[in-house]
C-alpha cells in the first residue's frame, strides 16, 4: 500500500492582488525523494512556509501523512524535520548540545547512539564540542541535517540543504538522505544546485508563478519538452553499409560521420545504444567507445521555465 506523506490540493495563497501559489496539487510518497524547483520568486518558499503552518493557505487544503493540517498540527510536525536555507543562530551552545535540545524538544529517549552516528556520518565529530556558532557556513549547514535527523522523522523537507558545502561534504549530505530514503522516509528538496536534484531525485516539480507547470521523473520531463538525445560512437574504421543500418533503427533521427567517428541523434524514449551496438556489429565494425548525450536538469529546466511555459503546462 502507497504511503503518502504529503499531499496538497488545489493549495493557493494570495497577498493582496498578488498569487504567490496558485491551485498547487503536490503528492509525495515514502520512500521518494522529490525535487522542487523554480525560478527566484516562483513561489517555492511561500509553498515551504505553507506545508510547515507557517501561514494560512487562501484556498485549498494541506495533508500530512493522510491527516489534514489542522488536526493536532503539533503531533504532525514532530514527524518533519526541516532544513532552512539559511541555518539558525545557535547562541551559546555547542554542536553537540544543540542537537540535544533539540531532540529533548521532540522526547527523544537516549539519543546518544543516534546523535554519534550522524555526527560521525557527516565528519563532525571531532568538531561536537565547539561552539556551533563558531561553526564554517558548510558545518553548520550539515549540523543543520542532524538537527533535522535527530528524532527520526517521517518527511524531510529541505531548504538548499547542500549551500556551502564543498564536493566531499555534498556526498556526505548526499548519503544521509539517501538513507533516509530507502528506510522509507520521504524527501522533498528545493535547491538551486540541479546537477544534484537530478542525481537524486526519484521526481521533479518545476513551479514558476505560482503555478506547477511540470512534474515527471527526469526522462518524463525530457520526453515532455521532445529533446533528442545523441550517442557519440567511435570505430576503427567505419563499414560502409553502418549508417543505412543504423538509419534503421527507429528511433534515430540523423546520423553524422566524420572520419571513424559518429553521431547519432536519437528521439526520447526507449534506450538504443544496444540496438546500436548490434548494427555496428552485424555491419562488420569495431566498436572503440560509445557514449551517450542527454539533456540536463539544467537545461530542461531553462527550456520549460522560459520556452515552453503555456505548452507544457497543458502537457499532462
């Protein structure tokens, strides 16, 4: 049985004459790691403050865990964790004692085990007993995640949960979520760093203006927009007969030779790199390398949100 652990309907927010979320439909499954995107001033951060009851919806409704927010919204937010874009002051404590708090705040019996192994995951804890005030940008970002980690909560709802972290600290982070993931715990990220949305998220909502123009898994998203994707083919030496067989695969488009190189642009869909490689063979070549081009998150996210706005959001 599907699990849900969040789940908006038709959620709206107006400030006056402005529509900061319009008729927003999330749904957010265990297990699922779902990466939440959008321009500056698209209407992320509103939709954030409204999943946590941080303000009141205009119109529409808000589930957590199958329950509305409004019933015992206390009990509900004890199983989120959250991490804001910009990580709390800490005042006078330590790293070690500001996790502590924290999960005395959510009746966590005897952390101590939990607490080690996050800090040990994230390479903090030589570092537990210094002031996290004292704290680089990137630590206390990643203290941020113990935080939010600490009481084992059900949905994580991250706020650009790798800014300021170096290469080695973002597979750090990288591999706490993950766990979290596959213990059954569900993730919804919002960041601008989309290499990494597109390395882990199982499904991406694009919002711009308020409204969600786009969700899909990434290959979803890529057929949506009709990109090609190209498999660059290297040979010893190219047989003559090679370019009407691979011609004849069905989803080759063009096909580009130059010298004991090819190009093959092919349209979205299925995987023909092996179909590929059984032309090359039958037609007699050796096949040196062979690598495929695709879109990424990057550039899908800059067709939709700037080409293809009133197309896609009536693609569904």
């Amino acid at each position: 049985m599907l699990v849900r652990m969040l789940r908006t309907e038709n959620l709206s927010k107006s400030y006056d004459s402005k529509v900061a979320v319009h008729d927003l439909n999330l749904n957010i499954a265990a297990g699922e790691i779902y990466g939440f995107l959008g321009p500056n001033g698209a209407g992320k951060t509103t939709t954030i403050r409204l999943l946590l009851g941080l303000l009141k919806p205009t119109n529409g409704r808000i589930f957590l865990f199958d329950a509305p927010l409004t019933d015992d919204i206390i009990a509900l937010k004890r199983r989120i964790g959250v991490v804001a874009e910009e990580p709390p002051p800490a005042g006078r404590m330590t790293a070690w004692e500001l996790v502590q708090f924290f999960a005395d705040l959510n009746h966590v019996v005897h952390p101590g085990g939990r607490m080690e192994a996050l800090f040990h995951a994230l390479e903090l804890w030589d570092d537990r007993h210094v002031l996290a005030a004292a704290y680089s940008r990137g630590m206390r970002q990643k203290l941020s995640l113990i935080r939010a980690l600490i009481h084992t909560p059900d949905l994580l709802i991250l706020d650009e949960p790798v800014s300021g972290l170096d290469p080695f600290g973002i597979r750090q982070v990288r591999a706490v979520i993950e766990a979290h993931r596959a213990q059954g715990g569900a993730v919804l990220i919002s960041s601008h760093i989309l290499s990494e949305v597109e390395r882990s998220a199982n499904r991406i909502g694009i919002l711009h203006h308020g409204h969600l123009l786009v969700e899909d898994s990434i290959n979803g998203i890529r057929a949506r927009i009709g990109n090609t994707n190209v498999v660059h083919i290297e040979l010893l030496a190219v047989p003559e007969s090679l370019p009407a067989q691979l011609q004849a695969i069905p989803e080759v488009q063009k096909i580009e030779t130059r010298d004991t190189q090819l190009t093959v642009h092919l349209a979205s869909g299925r995987d023909a790199r092996p179909d590929i490689f059984q032309a090359v063979v039958a037609a007699g070549g050796v096949l040196v390398t062979m690598q495929m081009e695709e879109m990424s998150l990057e550039d899908a996210f800059v067709t939709i949100t700037h080409q293809n706005v009133e197309q896609l959001a009536g693609a569904g």
